[in-house]
C-alpha cells in the first residue's frame, strides 16, 4: 500500500509534464547500466583497469536504484536506501582515479591511497546518518537534505577527486610511453568525465533551485557516463591486454 501511495503521489504532481529523472527513467537506467556490468563480465577480457570500470557502473547501478526505491517506497527506509546510495557514488571519484593510474600503468600512489581514505571516512558517516536530513522525491529529481557545511564539505571532496582524475588523464594521455589503446582509454575517459561534470557544473552555478537535486541530477547524466565506459573505455583497456 504504501509503494501504492507513493507512486500516486508521484504521478499527481507531474501533472502531464515530461520530468528527466522520474521512477521510469531510474529504474530504465538501472538496467542499462546492469546490461553494461553483464557486457563487460561475460564479454571482455578482464584487467585491473576493467574491474575497475565494472565496479563504477555498478556503483552508478547502485545509487540509481537507491532513488528509484526511495520514490517508490521499495524495501528499506528511505533513510538507508540514501545511506546505501550516497555509499555506492562516494566511491566513484576515488575509483575514477585509480582507473586512469591503471591505464597508465601506476598501481598506487598517495594520492591514491588519500582518496580512497577520504571516501571511507564518508561512508562510514553516511552510513552512520551523520550526512543526510532527510530525502523527497519531487516530480524533477529526488532531493536529499544535507547537513549544514557537511553537505558542502561533501560536494568539494566529490569535485576535487573529479577534477584530480581529470588532469591526471590529461597528463598521462601527452605522455609519450603509453600504448594506442591506452591513449585510447584516457580520451574516452576525459569524454565521458566532461559528459557528466560540464553539466552538473552548469546546473549548479546556475540553476540554484534545481542545485538542490544535483547528486540525483548527476547521477542521470551519469547514464553517458556509464555509456562510454561499458562500449569505449573498457573494451579499449581489454583490447591492450590482448595484444601483449
């Protein structure tokens, strides 16, 4: 019953409008998503670079199935479905970077071991309910309620590790000491990263209202992301494998 009110409730305040982040546009893009994890499963010669991909759509799987719970009343509380979604996307940017040290070749390095430290520091708060107020499902986007200064907090260590990764692949693509399909994987990285930050950027400078919704608003751009990940940059990284 309750899944039943929620879904009328949704449905009531669309009134006849088309809305981009809607229950069927999440729950559609989990399964694209799913189909692109099975791809490189089943299909792709594995390395660490295309594990690492693997881990991202399914995190990206992870957290759009979060929002389409919360809307739907699926399962658990709303509350932990934000725990376990804000878990899954806090691991993006630490994994982002280690798949382009992959690519190059750099199997750790501090920066690395800092932010995968400072992703589990927030886990383990949103975990513990220290990060998010509450969560409301709107007709445009599920919105999340943060703390005071936590959820600024969050958002810059969520951007410095994005933009970190992202001049890092910029670096290593220059390099002269990486392989065609290496550089190959590092273009399509830096697409698929511009795919989903430029917009998420714009929105958030310019849109305030719409601001309030920007992780489940980064999250649908995310599906390009997913996109050039699961048929461009992991096939490439597999590629490189086979030829040596």
């Amino acid at each position: 019953m309750k899944k039943i009110k929620k879904l009328r409730e949704f449905k009531q305040r669309k009134n006849g409008m088309f809305y981009c982040f809607s229950p069927l546009v999440m729950i559609v893009t989990v399964i694209v998503e799913v189909l692109l994890a099975l791809f490189i499963l089943f299909k792709l010669r594995k390395n660490t670079t295309v594990w690492l991909g693997f881990a991202i759509i399914v995190l990206l799987a992870v957290f759009q199935l979060a929002e389409y719970a919360i809307c739907t009343a699926l399962g658990l509380s709303e509350d932990w479905w934000g725990r376990i979604g804000f878990s899954a996307i806090t691991l993006l940017p630490p994994l982002g970077l280690h798949l382009v040290y992959s690519v190059k070749g750099i199997k750790i390095s501090r920066m690395l071991i800092l932010a995968y430290l400072s992703a589990l520091i927030w886990i383990v708060m949103f975990l513990q309910g220290y990060v998010i107020n509450g969560q409301q499902c709107t007709t445009n986007y599920l919105i999340f309620d943060m703390k005071d200064r936590l959820g600024g907090a969050f958002f810059f260590f969520y951007y410095f590790w994005l933009l970190y990764a992202t001049t890092k692949a910029v670096e290593y693509r220059k390099s002269k000491d990486i392989s065609k399909q290496s550089r190959k994987s590092l273009t399509w990285f830096l697409v698929g990263y511009a795919a989903f930050i430029v917009p998420a950027t714009i929105i958030w400078l310019f849109f305030e209202q719409a601001s309030k919704g920007l992780p489940s608003i980064m999250c649908g751009f995310a599906i390009i992301l997913a996109i050039i990940l699961g048929t461009k940059v992991i096939p490439a990284a597999s590629d490189r494998q086979s030829k040596k």
